[in-house]
C-alpha cells in the first residue's frame, strides 16, 4: 500500500473508525487496489442513508417504547377502576336487593291496610242500609242516615227527640232510639258516639241549663243514657259530647236552618283495632 493513500486516509477525518476499517478490508479484498475518490464518496453516501435510517428506526423505537409505557400506565390505572366499579356494584346490588325486600315488605302491609279500609267501608254501607230499613219510618219526622268518611250517621232532628228547650226524651224519640238499638245490638263492633248541637239562638236559663253548651251536652248524655238503661247497649262503647252552636250544618239565619243545626247526631264507626294493629 502507497503512502500517499495512508495520507489520504488520514485527511478524511469525518469517517468513522469502523466504517475507514469496512473501507480498508475491501481494499484489501481488492488486491490493494487504490479507491477512487467518486467511488469513496459514494461509499460514504451509503454509510450516511445506513446513519439516518438507523437514527428514524431509533426514534421509532423510542416513541413505540414512550407508548407502551403510557398504555402499560394506562392500563393499570383502569384496572384499578374496574376493581373499584366491581366492589361498588357488588355493594349497590346488596343495597339493592335490601331496597327491593323493604319494598314488597311495604307494599304487602299497605295491601293489608287497603283491606282492612275496604272491609270497613263495605261494613259501613251495609249497616246504612240496615238503619236505613230500619228507621224508615221515622224520615218525615227528621230522621237521615248518612255515609261520611267510611262512617255513619244518624241525623234525628231535636224535634223528634225533645220538646222545645227540654232535655227530656219524649214517646217518639224512644221509639226512635229503641229501632236503632236493635240495629246497634247485632253489630256489637261499632263503636258509638252521641253529638249533642244547637242553633245559634241563646237559651233561656233553665235550671242547670246555662247555655247553648249545657243544653247540647245534657241532651247528648240523655240519649246515651236510654240507649245504655233501657236498650241495654254497652256503656263501653258509647261516648256523649256537646258542640253546642259552633258546628252548624246550615249557617244562614233562616228558621229551616236554625231548625236544621238542632239535633242529634249518633256517629257509628268500626273498631279500628285491626288498623292499628297493621300500623303499629
């Protein structure tokens, strides 16, 4: 090999070792034949594209290496979410299936109530239609039955009852009374309560009667005690109040509603001990 090739190897100070090495062992293949300075250059090309095609694989390889680090981080982190999703749900489900038995628990009591409501409703209108037979005789002398609020009532104007100003059942009002006791004695799960009412006119004083108070109370009790004394009713299950003038049934100030807002009213409702006992 000629010195002047070695010196010109030593000028080309930009190639790398490994590549001058590729560069002389072919020389030496060559039979030591001198390389011209155009197929040098294009050596080097070469060696350049190999340099940048190496460098963009490389790149590539970093980005692909960034990523699969991103999914691997990723991935975990919705792992973890499911994890949590899963334990949530298995915690919502037993909420859940609580949620649903409280339900049916509640919609099979308000089913028993709903019947226990009806039961007493149908028992209502029958026993209106029972007084309502019962009593027929007594209507023109002012006698109604009436269904409210799942009870009944037993309207008796005072004039069937009581002569004027008097707390002191007359002929009529008895027989009256003793027809509705023979209804009340065959539904001995009825509860009673007698209502004692005036009109607003003041009342002159009459002995123990004061007031319009005193005299709707003290005909109320006159009633509850026939019903008890003489027809035998359990005491029990009656109650006797007075409203006196303050709940009328007719507020004009005319002689029909006066006459209206006098009388008795003999409120009959079941027994609600099957209802309380379903609420309790």
């Amino acid at each position: 090999m000629s010195a002047r090739f070695i010196t010109y190897l030593h000028s080309m100070s930009f190639l790398n070792k490994g590549f001058s090495l590729f560069i002389f062992a072919g020389m030496l293949f060559s039979g030591c034949k001198v390389m011209s300075p155009k197929a040098y250059q294009s050596m080097l090309n070469v060696q350049d594209s190999l340099n940048q095609g190496w460098r963009a694989a490389q790149i590539k390889i970093d980005n692909l290496e960034d990523e699969l680090a991103k999914l691997q981080a990723d991935t975990a982190s919705l792992g973890r979410k499911l994890a949590s999703l899963e334990k949530s749900l298995s915690s919502s489900s037993g909420e859940v299936k609580k949620l649903a038995a409280n339900l049916a628990e509640r919609e099979e009591r308000l089913k028993e109530v709903e019947d226990v409501l009806r039961k007493r409703e149908e028992a209502g209108n029958l026993l209106k239609d029972k007084l309502q037979r019962a009593l027929l005789g007594f209507r023109e002398s002012g006698l109604t039955v009436e269904m409210r609020e799942g009870k009944v009532y037993v309207l008796l104007a005072d004039k069937l009852l009581f002569p004027s100003g008097s707390i002191v059942i007359d002929q009529h009002g008895k027989q009256a009374l003793a027809e509705l006791a023979k209804v009340l004695d065959t539904q001995p799960e009825i509860n009673i309560a007698v209502e004692g009412h005036t009109d607003d006119q003041k009342v002159r004083r009459l002995g123990q009667i004061k007031d319009n108070w005193d005299l709707s109370v003290l005909r109320s009790t006159s009633v509850v005690r026939y019903l008890t004394e003489e027809e035998g009713i359990d005491p029990r299950r009656l109650i006797a109040t007075g409203k006196g003038e303050f709940t009328p049934v007719d507020t004009s100030s005319t002689t029909e509603a006066r006459s209206a807002n006098r009388r008795i009213e003999i409120v009959l409702s079941p027994k609600l001990d099957e209802l309380y006992d379903l609420i309790k």
